[in-house]
C-alpha cells in the first residue's frame, strides 16, 4: 500500500470543464426564463387594447 492514500478510494480527476448534464441543465433553466420573460413582458395583450379602444 502506498503512503498517503486511502485504499478503497478512487482517484478523482479534475478537470476544469462542465459535463454534458450540467449544460443542458443550465440552458433549460434560461429559456424556462425566458419563456417567463416573454410571456410577462408581451407587448400584443397592451398594444391590442390600445388599439381596440383608441378615439
């Protein structure tokens, strides 16, 4: 057995990119929020009364 090192515990590695998971995850959650964004932010309900009930 080699000194400093636990036996039973893998060599971890460590790099400094994201995994494939991790990615699509993220872009997941920014276009739920930008599907939130655009449906907040709608301009065709205002601009459809503003024409509706324009003198």
């Amino acid at each position: 057995m080699k000194a400093g090192r636990s036996p039973g515990i893998a060599a971890e590695s460590h790099s400094s990119g994201f995994t494939l998971i991790e990615l699509l995850v993220v872009n997941a959650i920014i276009a739920i929020l930008a599907v939130v964004v655009v449906l907040a932010l709608n301009p065709a309900p205002l601009l459809s009364y503003l024409l509706v009930y324009e003198d």
